[in-house]
C-alpha cells in the first residue's frame, strides 16, 4: 500500500484524502490509471471477500465456472439471510437448518473445497461479524450485500457489489468499478440526550436523498467525528447504501483503536497508528461538502416507504395526522446489522429499565436482533438481554430477520399498520411481505421509547408515560453507554469453520433435481446482429428497487437456482401502464393481465428478445444480481431507463445486458404499451457514443430516440461475449 501510495502521490503531487489513500493504495496498476472521479474506470485489488447466505449462493456457482481450485483472496461466507423470524431464536434457528440444509450443506462444503472460511447458522450477520473480525483501517473488503459498508466505521473502505463482481475477485482477477467522486461530511460539536449515530445519517440521507451518492464515496472528517463509537460510525456507514454510495469511511481514531483491542485485534492499532492524518483544508479536495453539527442535531425518523423520508421526531406527530398514517405502534424491533452493537443495546436496556422499574411493559410487540453470537452472549451476561425482556420483548435469532423480509407474520396480511425499526431499508412489503406495513426507522432507544408509547405521536423527549399507579413521569436519555464491554466480550458458541489447506478431496454435489440448487450454464453470446422490433415487456413508474424487480420473502429460498427464482420477475414493479403491480400486456396473445415473469417466458419461448423500461435510480436498494440475473435468464436484451443504482447497472453488465439510460430523460414518456423496438449500430458499441433506438408505434410511425450508456471496451467485451465470465474464460483460453 505504501509502495502504490508513494507512486500515485508523484502522479497526482497533492495531498490525497482518506479515501484516496485507501483506495488509490489497492490499484491494481498506478501508472495507467485513469484517474477522473465521476467518469474513468479503475481496476483495484480488495484486501478480501464476504457473501451472505443467499447472495453468496450465486456468487461460488459463478465462481466455480472459473476453474479455479482455490479462492485467490481471503473469502468468508456468512449464514445469515435464511432464518425466519417465527417464535424466538432457538426454535427459529432450528427450523432454518432444517429447511435450508441442502443450501447450508452447498455452502460449507464449497467453502471448504475452495478455501473460503464458512461461520454457520447463528454465528451473526456478515456486517456485524466483519467488523468484528476482519475490517481494519485502510482495509478494501467487498461484499455481496449493499450494507458491506458498514466496515467504514472501522476505517476500512467496504463496498457492496453483485455476486460476478465477487466472483471475479476471488478468481484473482482486479475489481473495476467507476472512480468515486467524494463527498466530504463535516461533523462538528458532539451528541447529547436522546441523539443517536442513527440521526446523522438519516438527516443525512434527507440531505442527499437516495441517489445523492450514486458514484460516490462519503468520507465523514471534522472534529465531530471523535466523539463517535466505532459502532456508533459503522452505523451511520452501514446506510449509506441507502444513499447509492459506492462507499463511506470515517478516519482512524482512538475510537476505532478502542475497539480492535476490546475485539482482539490490538496489534493493528500500533500499524494503523503510523498512518498520518488526512490533511486539512478539505474543501480544495471533496467534490461536495455537507456540514452536520452534532450539538443541535434533533432524533430523527425517517419512512415510511423511503429512507430519506426524514423528520425530526419532534414534526412527526403533525405528520401522523396529516397523512393518516396508522399511528399505533403495532412492533417496535432493534437490533440488525446496522444497530446491534453492545453500545447500542446497552443504550436501549437504559430506557428498558426506566419502565420496568415503574411497572411500564412496551405497548407494541418488541423484537430483539442481536447481531452477532458474540453480541448475544455479551448482552445476556451484562444483563441487557434480561433488561429487555423485562418489558416484553422477544429475543430473535443471530440473522437478518425481519430486516430483509424474513419476518413470518400473518396476522399483518392486508392490513395497514406502522412499525418503528433500527433498521436501514423500509421499501413497502420490505420486512413482512405486506405493502401496508408502513415502517418508521429511528435509533434503538427512540424504537424502544416508542414501543413503550405505542404510538407514533409519543415523542419521548417532550411526552410523559403513565407509570403501574397512574401516575405520569418522563423517561430520560440513555446515559452515556460504554461503546464495548468492560469486562470485555464473550464469544459464545464458536460456530466458525476454518477451510482446510487442501480441499481438493471436497465433494461438492449439486443434486439435478433439486429446487434450491442449480447448476449455472454459460450465456450465449451476442450473435453479432442488432436487436430488432422487440416488445417491451413492462415500463415501469416510480421506485423500482432490486427488492421490486425480484422480491424476497418467500423467493428467498430459491436464491440458487436461478430458473425458479426467475418466476418472481418484477412481480414487484408498478406498471406504469396499468398502475397495477406484477402484471403486463403479452404482446403475442393479447392477453391484458398476465404475470410480467410468464410474458418473458412466452416471448423466450419463441426466441424473442425484449427490453425494459425504467424510472429514476432503477435498481436501487440491496446488490442483488438477481434482479439482472432473472432478466438475463428470460430474454432480456437491455435494461433502459432515466437513470441507475451504481450496483445494479455493474450487475447488468457483468451479466452481458445493455444498460442504457434515455438522453433526455422525458423520452420514457415516449414509448407505450405496443410499441417495438430496435437497437441499432450495436457492432459499432463505442465508449461515450450513444445508441440509437428506433421506436415502431402501433400506427405506423416512427421516431428515433439517443440512448446514453457507460460501458468502457472491456465492458463492450463482456456484451459481446455473453458475460463477464465468458469473457475471462475466453482471455484464458487464448492464453491471455
């Protein structure tokens, strides 16, 4: 890192900011870089890969098209996404291992054949986990989940990306992605009273919206930052996927070397501590700067339906009246990836033991996600488990969750109600499957304060509780937590696999008939020839998330075999059409309500290609290359739209589809229902050199409209090839 960062300081003859140092240090070659934040690409060298359970299904079976015997940099694999939360932990658990042993089986053993490192069912989420063992400052990790960059908070630049982006990393080859803009944060002051970490981010969010860091790092400097735990920065990294950044870091501090020691990693603070500070004047080397006072920044809530939908929570109240939001509480649930940490849930125990020693039980349900196994053996020895459940709450197992969609609840179905979470992704039917449940996401300690409420209008700052004897008191702040345990953790059940030096005696079965497995066959490549008059499947209005165009829930279970999964193909999208959700015009028949997935297959059926119609940010929320995997799979030729989610547009082209984005973005008006279309000049694919679609109307006419994309020629490459993966395989072949 050193050696690149003395190469690229004769380059650039400035000082560099954190996030340069850290990223400009892992270039897989400084002397042809092409170094133009917003616009070139760069090829970098992360330090190591993580997968979650579900993601990372898809990313080994690409992997293992690479003919590789071992991964080529240090890879973990994290059970996680596949635990329903039904009854409580232990019953939950082990009704995930029952359900899910032939995926966990898949897992562990390709985890050992390929020399990946595999922590079981119940071990921890993979953020959670990561920063407990493996993110360290000026660290590059990428993961296969948006929420990867929850390792900023321990100085390490952690990047969500799909799973070929994964996959071609662990084959050894560079990561490319488009070189970051930076957008500086300036924390100044420090929190107090019921301010949480959680409230930066979402006045951030508000600040930026959820595209305001496409393409972008956000690098968080000043005087404020000192006065944050490293888990308290992890979380406020952690949602920054809900802003479209790249990445976000915060610099090194005794904070962070606070917790490598309290986590068992305290010989890399004397490393970390050689390092010099960023340089001042950061307003010659940020591309944007946000100022955030930390003294006067009020608790904050955000949703529902969007997480830059934001408010202090003293305007929620007013809010909740005018919009008719349903305003009893009817969960409040803490815990998860981006706020579980020991800080966090001593935090909550506080207002727990408040109401408990006034006789007060929460008003709403009350569910508990501890984030690691470490976390949960810490918390029921110190006592916060014991003060939660005191009130009534419900201690859920080590995983996900309800956070992704793994929440059983039926007795929500079709109803409108209102939850309060500590979560970072609140898109409709996110965390229940169900479109009416409107979540609200604020820090741990105001969900709890507002479980005890029960209502959405208690604001704990300025409303007092009603105690077991009538009598009325105000709950007060959490008092200051310490940010890890002074008795220091306890690791709990050890549910790590370390890989063996040789797995090559591993067996690693993918049985043909299964449901849940699926052996991954290359795509073909482009035929050379332009697409012409193909349908448009679905045009799409409005958000239209990954979780949108291939939902979880249910489906989760079909995340590795990718012919099943495809048959929930933007069920979740709005038609803008019909405004109906899930459902299109085949073209062929006729028929006027038919599911979008079963009109794919009808026109793949026949050999026909189509396109899709987006909004602004398509793709955004979680890295799921499900949602360019499905639409490759079922005939897709390009994915066109106002604009991308960085993630989703690298997933399309990793898989060998056209990304294109209208010139002017009021042509999506454009193009209708019956239309067909032509993508023409597709042998002369250029870098920065627009496309051109030729648009039949059902009348007859015609009009050509200029499609932008931003694929570079090894891009171009990957298009013509099929895919990412053919193309590396066909660079070897010829002996490249």
């Amino acid at each position: 890192m050193d050696e690149k960062l003395t190469q690229v300081r004769a380059r650039l003859n400035r000082p560099l900011t954190m996030t340069e140092k850290v990223l400009l240090s892992h270039l897989d070659d400084v002397d042809d870089a092409d170094l133009r934040p917003g616009d070139s690409y760069i090829n970098l060298r992360p330090d190591r890969v993580a997968h979650q359970d579900v993601t990372g299904q898809m990313a080994i079976l690409q992997f293992m098209q690479s003919g590789r015997d071992r991964v080529a940099v240090p890879t973990t694999v994290h059970c996680d996404h596949l635990v329903q939360a039904r009854v409580g932990a232990d019953s939950d658990l082990q009704d995930a291992l029952n359900e899910s042993n032939e995926v966990y089986q898949f897992l562990e053993s390709s985890s050992r054949r390929y020399g990946m490192g595999f922590w079981r069912p119940g071990s921890g989420i993979i953020h959670q986990v990561v920063l407990e063992k493996y993110a360290f400052p000026g660290s590059l990790i990428i993961g296969t989940d948006s929420h990867t960059v929850n390792g900023g908070g321990l100085g390490s630049l952690a990047i969500g990306v799909g799973g070929a982006d994964a996959a071609d990393v662990m084959a050894g080859l560079p990561w490319e992605v488009r070189y970051p803009r930076i957008i500086g944060v300036k924390l100044t002051g420090s929190m107090s009273g019921w301010t949480a970490p959680k409230d930066v981010i979402i006045k951030l969010a508000y600040e930026l919206t959820v595209s305001g860091g496409t393409n972008a790092i956000i690098e968080y400097f000043g005087p404020g930052t000192a006065s944050i735990s490293a888990t308290g920065k992890g979380t406020i990294c952690n949602m920054g996927a809900e802003l479209g950044a790249t990445g976000d870091v915060f610099p090194y501090d005794e904070r962070m070397a606070t917790y490598l020691r309290a986590t068992g990693r305290g010989d890399l603070v004397a490393i970390a501590e050689s390092d010099p500070e960023v340089e001042q004047q950061p307003e010659q080397f940020y591309d944007q700067i946000v100022e955030i006072d930390l003294s006067t920044l009020e608790p904050h809530v955000t949703g529902p339906h969007s997480p830059d939908r934001a408010r202090p929570i003293s305007e929620l109240a007013a809010e909740v009246q005018r919009e008719g939001f349903p305003e009893r509480v009817s969960v409040a649930l803490v815990g998860s990836c981006t706020n579980s940490s020991y800080e966090d849930m001593e935090r909550c125990a506080d207002v727990a033991r408040q109401a408990a020693a006034r006789g007060v039980s929460a008003a709403s349900g009350l569910l508990v996600t501890p984030g690691s196994e470490q976390v949960r053996a810490t918390i029921e020895r110190d006592g916060q488990q014991a003060a939660l459940e005191a009130i009534g709450a419900t201690v859920l197992a080590n995983a996900c969750g309800p956070c992704i969609g793994q929440w059983n609840r039926p007795e929500a179905r079709g109803t409108e109600n209102s939850i309060v979470t500590s979560y970072n992704r609140n898109f409709p039917s996110r965390n229940d499957g169900n479109a009416g449940t409107m979540n609200f996401i604020a820090s741990p300690e105001l969900a709890v304060a507002m479980g005890l409420g029960g209502s959405l209008a208690f604001n704990p700052l300025t409303d007092p509780l009603v105690d077991a004897n009538g009598n009325e008191f105000m709950l007060q702040p959490p008092t200051a937590a310490p940010e890890v345990p002074p008795t220091g953790f306890d690791p709990g059940v050890d549910m790590y696999v370390e890989p063996p030096e040789d797995g090559s005696d591993v067996d690693v079965r993918v049985d043909p008939s299964s449901n849940r497995l699926q052996v991954l066959d290359p795509w073909a490549p482009w035929d050379g020839n332009d697409f012409e008059d193909v349908p448009i499947l679905v045009k799409t209005e409005g958000k239209t998330t990954t979780d949108s165009i291939s939902p979880a829930g249910p489906w989760l279970r079909f995340r590795g075999h990718l012919n099943n999964l495809s048959d929930n193909m933007f069920l979740g999208a709005n038609n803008a059409y019909t405004d109906e959700t899930g459902t299109g015009k085949n073209q062929l028949s006729g028929e006027e309500i038919m599911p979008i997935p079963e009109i794919a297959r009808a026109y793949s059926a026949q050999g026909i290609r189509w396109v899709a119609i987006g909004d602004e940010n398509y793709g955004e929320g979680s890295s799921r290359e499900h949602a360019a995997l499905s639409p490759r799979m079922l005939g897709a030729a390009a994915i066109i739209t106002r604009s991308f989610a960085r993630i989703h547009e690298s997933n399309l082209k990793k898989q060998g589809l056209l990304p294109l984005t209208f010139e002017d973005p009021s042509d999506w008006d454009r193009i209708l229902e019956d239309d067909r279309m032509s993508l023409v000049g597709l042998s002369d694919l250029t870098p920065g050199q627009p496309v051109q679609a030729v648009l039949k109307h059902a009348d007859g006419s015609e009009e050509t409209l200029n499609l932008r994309h931003t694929l570079n020629d090894p891009q171009i490459a990957w298009f013509r090839a099929g895919s990412a993966m053919n193309h590396m395989k066909n660079l070897e072949g010829a002996g490249s």
